[in-house]
C-alpha cells in the first residue's frame, strides 16, 4: 500500500480475524490467525474464491481441527496450513465482507 493516510472501513471482523479495505489505496487486508495478507480486489476475490473451493471440499470432513490442508502460495517453500474448521471460519469472513462490498458498490446495485 502506497503512502498515504490509510482509513480502512471494516467489512467483517469477528474473534478469528477481519477484513478491511482502504478506499484511499483500493487495498483490502485480510487477517485470519497469524497470517495477514494485504491485496488488491482481483487478488482478494481470487483468494476468496479459492478458499470457498477448498472449504466445500472438506466441509464433510469429521476432523474439523485437524491442519492438514496444505494451501500452496506464490513463495517457493513456504505454504498455509489449515483446518476444516479454519477454512469455514477463513470462508465466512471473506464471503460476509465480499457482500458487504458488493451491497455498498453502486455499480453491482444496478
């Protein structure tokens, strides 16, 4: 994010994490626990649609707390871990505030 005095609206925050997005940089910031990951819009909705997959397909899984999930990123070596139970926590976040963007764009109301 550039410099610039950052005002970030909260799209969702709950006890697992939140997310934010600064209309002065059209930067978003997810936080879900102890990794945070600042994007642009395409980036987010590319991540949040990812994570919604991954969440379905273990919805079923009855080991909701075991961190098995292996979530690849663009760095060599290093990944996301997670849970079933993480992912539906993860999923909810990102849909609630991906609504909540939506509901306040003029555009996507026509």
């Amino acid at each position: 994010m550039s410099d610039h005095i950052h005002q970030p609206t909260v799209l969702h925050q709950d006890k697992y994490g939140y997310l934010v997005y600064c209309p002065n940089c059209s930067g978003f910031q997810i936080s879900y626990g102890t990794f945070a990951l600042s994007q642009n819009q395409h980036d987010l909705e590319c991540f949040a649609d990812l994570i919604n997959r991954y969440y379905h397909r273990y919805a079923q899984r009855t080991e909701r707390m075991r961190r098995d999930i292996f979530l690849d990123t663009p760095y060599v070596g290093f990944g996301i871990i997670l849970s079933a139970a993480d992912l539906e926590r993860l999923n909810s976040i990102l849909q609630k505030g991906l609504l909540i963007l939506a509901a306040q764009d003029p555009v996507s109301q026509q």
